[in-house]
C-alpha cells in the first residue's frame, strides 16, 4: 500500500517556499495576485504499515511539531488534496517528484530511517519511499499555471510535475532484465551510415575514427557488440582522451607556421618538463600530468595534490545537479590521486550571463541566467558543506556569449603523505567497486560533453544529468582513508566520465582485466551490461586488491556501512574482457583502446587583429566611472554566494575569502592551514580574463596568470613555490580559428610558465561549447563561448602568521604602488562601462614580473607590508577603493607620483588601465626605507597615504584637479547592492 | 591525574570530528574518535570516557530535518546509556549538527509530557549561512562556559533557529536557566537565524549537557579569526576556553 506523509508549515509559520515560488514567478511575468501554499511529502510504500503506525512516523521521524504540521493518509484519499490551513482555497494542487531513476538523497536517508524506525514498532517493511513536493496555487490561468510548473518549481531534465492527484498507487521500481547480447552490423555501413551509428548511438565519434573500428573488426572477421563499441566510444571522447588538445595540429599566426606532434605535450607540459629538469635536486613537483590530479611537496610529511574540472554541459540543462555532481566528482579525482588525498578546500569558479537578461530574450530551451547561477550556487554549496570541505575561493564572471554554455569549474586541493603519491596495480588483483550502487543515470555523460548543445539537448541527454549524494561520498572519504593507512589495496581511482569503463580501462591499461559486471551491485533492476559499463552513476571508487586483503576490505567498509564488491580480476593479459552471467561481451585488447584511435590533424590559425585606438572620455571627474565599475557584476561584491559556503570547516582557516573591519572585503586569495599542529599555509587563487581574449589570446592567457600569481603573492605566498592549473573553455574547435587561439594561449602559458618558473602540474579542457538553437525566423543560431582560460594557483607559505590581507589597516601609513602602468584599456573594465571599443588587452613583462613578485614577497616576510591588493579590473582606482572601505580607512592618491611606462600615460590610464604585475601596499612609515630597499630595482612609487577621513580622495597632481572623491559608504554600496540577493 | 578521555562520536556526514579531537587534545584531553555504528554494536564502550562530543556535519545527510536521524538512533537505541552517562557526573558536548542532535534526542531536557518545547528549525533566511557572530554566555549554571562572558565565534549552519513549543514553554526552559548562550550585539544582524530570545546555545538541568550553533573548535588558533591581521598578536582562540573547562572538570 502507498501511504503518503505530507508536511505542512504550521499555522502562524512563515510558508518561505511559497515567498519564493511567488518572486519566481513575478520574474517570468506572472505577478497574479497569486495564493499560494507549500509543503513537502514522503510517499511511502509498505504492505503491512496501519494508520496509526504512518502516524507515529510522521509526528516522531519526518516532522517537527514546533514548526510543521503533518498530515497522513493512503494515496488518493481527499485529506492529501487540499492545504490544511487555507479554508475555502479553489485553485490547483500542483505536484513535483523526481523521474524514477533520479538520485533522490533524501528518499534514500529517509529509507534507512524509517526502517530503523518500523523495526521498534515490530518488524514492518518498508518497501520504498520517494520525496514529492507540493504547491497549490490559485490567482493563475491554465496557461500560467504550466509555465510556472515547468520553469519554476519543476526541471525536465530530472523531475515532473502533475497537475492534480497522482497518477500512479505503487512506487516503480523497475523490471527484470533479459540478457540478450547486442551486436553492430558494422561491415554494412557505408560512411553515411557510420555517421549515423555516431550521432544516433551517442558514440560522437568522427568519421575517421568510425572508418578505425570498422576496419578493425573487418580484419578480425567480426561484428563488435554493442559495448565494444560503446568502450571504444568512451576512451576515445575528447573527454577522456582530449584527442583536439594532445592531437597533430598545424598552427599558422603572424610569426610563422608550427607542426605540433602533440600540441599541449610540446606546450604546456614542455615547460614543466623544462623546469623540472632545470631544477635537479631542488625539483618540488612530485607528479605532474599523469595521475587524476598534479602533486607537489608541501611539507617532511605531505604533498598536496590539486585539480580543477568543469562541468559545464549537464550545468546548462539542471544547473544545481550539474553542479553538484562537478564539485563531487573533483573531489573523487583527488581521492583517486596516488594511494588517495585527503581533501582540504573546494575553489569554485562560474561563468553566466548576465542575471538580467530579459526573460523574454531567452531562446528555447535555455534557462533563465539567474535560476542557472543560483541553482549552481547551490548546488556546489549542498555538495562541498556536506563534505566538510571548506570552499575557499572562487570566481564569477558575467558575459552574455555564457547564455547556453554556463561554465562551471570545481576544483579541489587535498593533502597526501610523500609515500601514498604513487600507485601501481598489481596482476592478480581484484577490481572492487566501492560506493554508490550502479543505476541508470549519467548514461553517456562522456561522449555528451564532446558534443555542441542544442536547443534539443534536454530531451535528448537527460540521462547525463545526476544529482549527487554527498553523504555517499563522505562515508566513501572516510573509509578510503582507513584502507589507505592499513595499506589494504594497491592502486585507486575515481569512476567519473565513463563509469566503470574509464575507470577500469584505465587502470587495467598496462596489465589487463576481466569484469564481471552481472556482480555489481545495482540501485534497480532492468540494467543490460551495457548500461553497467558506462553508467556515470556518483559517489563510486573503484580499487585494484590483493586477494589477500579483501576479506579486510570488506569488513572495513561494512563497518562504515559502506557498500564494497568484487567486480572482476586485473588479468595479464592485455586485454578487455568483459562478461554477464560467465558470458563474453567484449573483448578487446588495450592496445586498441589506448593506442588504436587515427591520428588527425588539425589546422589552427591566429591572426592578431590590428590595434584600433580608444577614445577615452576626458573629464573633470571620474567618481561616476569609478562606481559603474565597482557595481559591474564582474568586479560587484559575491558576498551573497560566498557567505552560503563553509569555508572554515576543518579547522585551517586564516585568510578567509572576506576580509575586513566587517569582514565584507573581497581577499585576493584564500589561505588555510592543512596540518593543525603545524605554521605551514597553503594559498589558493586564480586569474581569468575572457574580455581580454576578444583582443589576443596571448595576452589574455598570460594575463591570466600573472593574475592567479598576483593573487597568491599579495597575501604572503613565496612566488618559487607556486603550482598552476591550466583550464581551456572553447568554442567549437574544429573551426580552425577558434583552435588557433587556443594554441596561441597555451604558447603564452609555455612561454610565463618558464620565465616565472612556475609549472602546470595538471590541466583540462573543455571544447565545444557553442549553443544553436533555430530563431524565430527560422535561422540557425550560434553562440559560441568566449575563449576562456582559468588559471589557478595553488600556493604556499612557511608561517601563516606572515600572510598580509587587503584591508587598510590605519590611517597616516603610505600607500606605495608597485609595477608599471601602461595605457593598456583593450577588454578593461572602463571600455566595458563606458561601452568603449579598441585598445589593446594588457601585455605581461614577464622578466619584471618575477623580480617584482620576489622583491615584494621578501618585502612581505619581512613585515613590512601591513595591507596588499594586486590591481586587476578597474586598475588603481577599484583596487585602492575596496582595501578602503574594507579596512575603513580613508586614503588619498596622487596620480602624478604613478610609475608609468611612458609620460604619456594620462589620468584615465593611472585610474583604470589594467596593467598586470601592480600591486597597492600599505606601509607604516617606520617601515618604508626596509619596504623600499626590498624593491629597489622594480618600477614604484609611494602615491599616497592613508587618512583618518571616511572618503576616498585621488587627485591629479598634489594640489591639483580632485578627480575622484567619494564616501567609503558610497563606493561599498555601488559594491555589494548589484548581487546582493 | 590520567588525561580524561574524551568520546567523538561520529556518524556518516559528521564533518568536524578532527579539528573538534585536536580541541580537546590541545586543551589537554586524549580524544578519540568512534563510529555511531561501534556504539550501537557496544553500547557499554561508553563508559569508558568521561566526555562525549557530538561534532559538527551533517549527519545522515540531515536528511529529512538536521539531525533528525541521528537524533532518533540515540532516542530508540541509547537512552539508556546517555542517562547512564550523565548520572554518572559526565560531560555532553553537541556542536552545531551535534546541538541538533541533541536538542531533538531529549539530551538537553527540553522535552516535557507534551513532547519536545523546544528545537532547531530552517534559519529565517531559507539558507546556509558561514559568518562570525558575537554570543554573550551566561557562566553560572554550564560547565563548558564557566568564566566565559562575550565570545566571537563562527557559525555555518542553514537549521539553527532556536523554536520554542510556545511562550510559556520558552519562560521555563529561562527559568530554569537553561539559556546560557545567546546572539549579542549591537549590528542589525546580530542574531544570525531569527532565534527566539536570541538563543544560540541550551545546557539541561545539571549543566553538563550543553549544545551550541556556534563552533568554538574552529577558534583554537589566534589566525582563525576573522581580523586576525588587524589586531594584536593573541596566544589562542577565544573558542579554547569550552574545551579546556571541560577537560578541567575532570582535574
């Protein structure tokens, strides 16, 4: 019998989800008046379960007497249909469950609680329970009623709502399935057809590749079975493979042409390579692109391992899932790292557009921006808070061309003992499944994210998109790091893109291996092997065990209640086999797999385009610009995102991600402390410039990191100790174009990353993200990302009591500025408010860069600096307003004490110009000949000082023109009010 | 005098358990950390310790409501232990999650023959909230707060707003001064969560059972607070203060 326990607000409570569901509603127009009432339900499926038992449930594990009201009956009864505290209501009962399928935590605790529960009232089964939620609305036409249902409390993509009672008495749970081995009739195919068979089975193989597999099978007289296909599909995405990136290209720009065996290896990985060689004995990358995360030595003990993902596709169709299931699977490639890390901080990093574009702008299919950054927000905050790990930086950009492509990067840092950083899987052992159970979702998420979006994506990948279970994958953490320090397996990783396939495939590529897949564990019935294979299915790790030690494995994690199986056998054999119910599937070798995809080359040009001059706008007064830059949603206070994220658990924290008297400063970068017993900080920051790619690639990727290495240094990080990330988002790059400037940015990243002597320990890409949707002419539509770099840095400093923040700490010290400016507006902040074009994007002196981040780092060890902010968007001018009304301390510049590249440089270059390498110190006066002797033989000057008044002051020359001046409380407010919701 | 030892019972989601035993262990106690299933196999383990510490997380997801799950576990399967456990002059420490726990298990005496008068429900905001809050403690009655006056401690909770039955249930859980930690402050936003009568923490009868919302484990180290690059050089954190009380009761 199916019983359902509805929670009401109780009376005189606030019904909150019912205000929110209104002010969605008002965004899409409907503004009613509408009446509206909310609560949340369990169905629950028992044969034996009597009303006063359901009763018992509901007043004493599912509600709260203080504040909720249950009410109890079976499915269909009137009592269910009507909001108990709404006499007289006549309007709609609109009802919102997951798809069966869907990961629903929730119903999944509830489950183990309730048979706890049933178990001390005798022993009642408890079959299933599913979550619903509820809303009755009156005040809405029909019409209305459905746009509400499906753009506001519902997501095709992953839940359906019913107008109504339910449709349905019992809780589906799936059927049996029938094996029935599926071959290919592959040797019929002409071109077309085998085009067809890549598109239509979701493979998003080229031609080329396809025409590979045919011959293969051709050669050995064979049709391929379908999961044959499918785990050659799944090695050879550009997801797991990045065939594009570390493939043949042809690169042409105004210097020359270039033949790239494998380009990122002859790029990025060169420099590293160049570095590590360079250094010797005194080399502290430890493992560097080849494990699911880059390592490097931190202290005697630990190294520290750091990756940065994306997961922007499944972000576009259920922005919270998508998220959600992007922070978690980061955090698994950290575990999967070595013999698995502790994870220590969360970075987070999001592109949208703009959260005003007009709703009626919005073309089919896309979601509103504000619902995709706030369903990210969340699903990143759910995720990482429940993990217990603290999220400590983080970004977000704004540009429309983000309108069908939302970007997500989830990045992870975690901590590893020097002896656990390597792996080596062993013949013999046995591959053991740990986690989450097996289901239907995540199906092709690998081969999807090789693939542009259309408007026609939601329905076609809906099985890509997941919700995550966090609490899965803490009891996951927590076991794993048992087994690792009882040394109890030899070899870990994650299952993330391709399930069970990569993981496997990848871990069994030097030896061999057989799964048994009808033995693992699944969440329904109804499965095929295929399904198994290649199921993204979260929270699963798999491990490669001695024999000898499963019987320990087991034990452990069924302490921990977590589930463990014995799925196959890593045979030397050197090839793939796998089987269902002892029969063969598939059988491949791995040589294939890992060797046998064509190459392909690829052309790829970049043509800078000539500088065009900008008309900067000559005024008698700047304050106006200076708060339309603040309050632009790129540099505009995240403080609303940011408070909802834990970024003290683990106990570590000391420079937090707001800094200040009111600790709504925007830091530079956060720090934390891994070890408690020890002074050791590890400081994580990032840079980005999407604008300034509009101009040269170039300039953009190496802007991007003389930014991420800014951040780090300003709060006290020693600049030869920091790792970076390389993070491509692209367009389409089969166009060779759009490829051309991303090669171009992987030379900046070569050529910065050697002369800072900073190396890349890991990296990713993600391509295609181009949206097309047909408009209301008829027309194809493209919309193509901008090329956008992240670049994050992973830093450290010795004693965390040397780290410096951005807030001014007291008037009557001196504010120095160092670095040079250059009149460099090109994608700058200024163009941007004052809808300016032309320019140039902002060049790094990479030679001067490092001496400057040397020079001011002893400057910092020393004590002498007591607040720092590195000047990004909006130049000097933003920089110096946020470290004042963070601090609340007044301060007064001079322009014409500004280092410059030239005399030239006017008034509007000295406020805004985003020249990279600057920085803004506070300096007590006591400590300015040691703070200048530091920095002898770097371009700076003292500009100015701090004052006891409330106000921002910049003049043009000590005495001359005041060009900007402002209450701190008026430029915080044009700061925090844009994103404040 | 041995060190007193201290139980950090974990369950799966429980997320503090590290830096709340390096609390303990830094104010001078041997902590140790178990599994809520070793508890509920062995429920007499627990008299082998003299402080139990529910650490912050989110146990079981806090699926359904914040500690909901773990909160029933204790009510169905260890009552009797944890009466034991405080009959016997021993200490109960709930953080955050553990405070949920707590509150919601009939551990802090909030229950009467009505059912519970009091609990911890979705702060007014509808959201998570990580910020640093000033809380005023009231040292007469609660072990953990003896000396304690105005701490600065840091939140991160979404389920801390202090609920009461009803207004007479509210006066008698103040009569019998079983409000000893409470927002304070003069900003607007003082109290974080809408919390009734300000409440941020709640001790029983004997004072030796104590929840609070705020985490003072993560508050050990001067460079954990906030403005830390502002103020002059502190030895420790203001959080300490509970655990070494605790630790002391035992000495």
């Amino acid at each position: 019998m199916l019983w359902e326990i509805d929670l009401h607000p109780r009376a005189g409570t606030l019904d909150r989800e019912a205000a929110s569901v209104a002010a969605e509603a008002a965004e899409l127009g409907i503004t009613g008046p509408l009446e509206i009432y909310t609560a949340r339900g369990f169905l629950i499926e028992s044969p034996a379960i009597d009303d006063s038992q359901v009763e018992k449930l509901a007043t004493e594990l599912f509600s709260d007497s203080m504040v909720e009201q249950p009410i109890c009956a079976p499915i269909g009864k009137a009592a269910l249909d009507a909001p108990p505290n709404a006499s007289g209501f006549a309007g709609s009962l609109l009802q919102v469950l997951l798809k069966p399928g869907v990961m629903d935590p929730v119903a999944s605790s509830a489950e183990t609680a309730a048979r706890d529960f049933c178990s001390t009232m005798g022993d009642i089964p408890i079959e299933a329970i599913r979550t619903l939620r509820k809303y009755w609305i009156a005040g809405a036409s029909e019409e209305q009623l459905a746009k509400i249902g499906s753009r506001v409390l519902a997501n095709d993509a992953i839940e359906q709502f019913f107008v109504g009672p339910l449709p349905f008495d019992r809780l589906q749970l799936g059927s049996e399935y029938q094996f029935a081995l599926q071959t290919v009739e592959l040797d019929a195919l002409d071109d077309e057809g085998l085009m067809r068979l890549s598109l239509e089975g979701q493979l998003y193989l080229q031609l080329a590749e396809m025409q590979t597999i045919q011959q293969h099978f051709a050669k050995l007289g064979q049709q391929p079975t379908d999961i044959e296909l499918e785990s050659i599909a799944q090695t050879w995405s550009e997801h797991c493979s990045h065939k594009t990136l570390a493939g043949r290209i042809a690169y042409r720009d105004e210097n020359g042409e270039r033949q790239f065996e494998n380009m990122l290896k002859e790029t990025i990985f060169a420099a590293t390579q160049e570095l590590r060689a360079r250094w010797g004995e005194n080399d502290w990358c430890v493992s560097v692109f080849r494990d699911n995360a880059g390592i490097v030595r931190f202290d005697d003990e630990n190294n520290l391992a750091f990756k940065v993902e994306t997961h922007n596709h499944p972000s576009a169709l259920e922005p919270y899932g998508g998220a959600n299931t992007g922070i978690g699977g980061v955090i698994r490639d950290t575990i999967g790292t070595g013999m698995a890390a502790k994870p220590i901080c969360n970075t987070d990093v999001f592109c949208f557009a703009p959260p005003d574009t007009p709703v009626d702008s919005l073309p089919p299919s896309v979601l509103n921006p504000k619902q995709v950054m706030n369903g990210v927000v969340s699903g990143v905050r759910d995720y990482g808070n429940r993990m217990g790990i603290p999220t400590v930086n983080g970004a977000v950009y704004f540009d429309a061309r983000y309108l069908g492509n939302p970007l997500v990067y989830c990045g992870n840092v975690g901590l590893i003992p020097h002896e656990m950083s390597f792996k080596e899987v062993q013949p013999g052992d046995l591959i053991v499944s740990v986690g989450g159970r097996t289901g239907r979702d995540g199906i092709h998420g690998a081969t999807f994210s090789s693939a542009e979006l259309t408007s026609e994506s939601e329905t076609l990948s809906g099985g890509s998109v997941q919700i995550g279970n966090a609490i899965e994958e803490k009891k996951v953490l927590d076991v794993i790091l048992a087994l690792r320090d009882r040394g109890l397996y030899t070899a870990i990783t994650d299952c993330g893109a391709g399930g069970f396939s990569s993981a496997v495939g990848e871990m069994g590529e030097e030896i061999g291996a057989e799964v048994w897949l009808d033995r693992a564990p699944v969440k329904y019935e109804g499965l095929s092997y295929t399904e198994i294979w290649i199921s993204e299915a979260q929270e699963r790790m798999v491990l490669s065990v001695p024999e000898k030690n499963w019987e320990a494995v087991r034990q452990l994690c069924a302490d921990e209640s977590v589930e463990a199986t014995v799925i196959g056998k890593f045979e030397p054999t050197g090839r793939l086999v796998l089987k269902y119910n002892d029969q063969t599937v598939c059988d491949l070798t791995m040589d294939l797999l890992h060797n046998g995809r064509p190459p392909v080359i690829r052309q790829a040009e970049f043509q800078p385009a000539p500088v065009e001059p900008v008309a900067l706008p000559q005024r008698d007064d700047y304050t106006v610009d200076l708060k339309k830059i603040l309050g632009s949603y790129n540099v505009a206070s995240k403080q609303s995102i940011i408070r909802q994220y834990d970024h003290e658990v683990q106990g570590g924290s000391v420079v937090k991600p707001l800094v200040g008297v009111q600790m709504d400063g925007p830091s530079d970068a956060a720090v934390v402390r891994p070890v408690l017993d020890s002074r050791r900080g590890v400081v994580i920051s990032c840079g980005m410039n999407p604008r300034y790619g509009d101009f040269d690639t170039y300039n953009m990727a190496a802007s991007a990191i003389d930014e991420a290495m800014r951040n780090c240094v300003a709060v006290g990080a020693d600049p030869s100790r920091v790792a970076i990330l390389d993070n491509f988002c692209w367009g389409d790059c089969e166009n060779s174009q759009t490829l051309g400037s991303l090669v171009r940015a992987a030379l900046a990243c070569h050529d910065l990353s050697l002369v800072l002597e900073t190396p890349f320990i890991s990296g990713k890409d993600s391509l295609n993200n181009e949206f097309s949707y047909v408009d209301a002419d008829g027309t194809k539509q493209t919309i193509a990302i901008p090329p956008t770099l992240l670049i994050s840095a992973m830093g450290q400093v010795e004693d965390v009591a040397q780290c410096v923040t951005m807030d001014l700490k007291a008037a009557g010290n001196r504010l120095y500025l160092v670095g040079n400016t250059n009149e460099e507006f090109g994608g700058s902040h200024f163009s941007l408010v004052n809808n300016l074009t032309g320019g140039a994007a902002p060049a790094v002196d990479a030679e001067l860069a490092k001496q400057t981040f040397a020079a001011l780092h002893q400057a910092i060890r020393q004590g002498t600096v007591r607040s720092c902010h590195d000047l990004s968007e909006g130049g000097l001018a933003v920089a110096a307003a946020e470290m004042a009304f963070a601090g609340e301390v007044g301060a007064s510049l001079d322009l014409s004490k500004v280092p410059t590249s030239a005399e030239s440089v006017g008034a509007v270059g000295r406020l805004f110009a985003e020249s990279n390498t600057r920085f803004l110190c506070e300096v007590r006066p006591e400590d300015a000949t040691a703070f200048e002797s530091q920095l002898a033989g770097i371009p700076f000057a003292c500009v100015g000082e701090t004052t006891s008044e409330t106000r921002l002051q910049i003049d043009e020359a000590t005495g001359g023109k005041t060009l900007v001046d402002a209450e701190l409380a008026e430029l915080k407010s044009a700061w925090q009010s844009p994103l404040s919701w | 005098m041995p060190k007193p030892r201290i139980l950090i019972l974990r369950a799966p989601g429980t997320n503090c358990d590290v830096e709340t035993a390096f609390a303990f262990e830094h104010a001078g106690g041997q902590a140790e950390s178990l599994h809520l299933n070793r508890l509920l196999e062995a429920p007499q383990l627990a008299a082998d310790y003299q402080i139990l510490c529910i650490p912050g997380g989110f146990s079981f997801g806090d699926d359904v409501a914040a500690g909901r799950i773990f909160a029933n576990q204790i009510r169905h399967h260890l009552a009797d232990v944890m009466q034991e456990f405080r009959a016997a002059g021993k200490l109960v420490l709930g953080i955050c999650n553990g405070f949920q726990v707590l509150i919601k298990s009939g551990l802090l005496d909030t229950d009467d023959d009505r059912g519970p008068t009091a609990s911890l429900s979705w702060n007014d905001s509808g959201r998570y909230l990580a910020r640093w809050v000033q809380v005023s403690a009231d040292n007469k009655k609660c072990v953990f707060l003896a000396g304690c006056d105005e701490l600065f401690l840091p939140i991160a909770h979404a389920e801390g707003k202090f609920v009461a039955r009803d207004q007479e249930a509210f006066e008698q859980l103040e009569q019998a001064g079983q409000l000893v930690l409470r927002y304070s402050g003069n900003a607007s936003d003082y109290n974080p969560n809408g919390s009734l009568g300000d409440v941020a923490g709640v001790c029983d009868q004997t004072g030796r059972v104590f929840g609070l919302m705020p985490h003072p484990e993560r508050f050990i180290d001067p460079t954990q607070h906030p403005q830390w690059t502002r103020l002059p050089k502190q030895g420790e954190g203001a959080g300490l203060q509970l655990f070494r009380n605790a630790v002391r009761f035992f000495s």
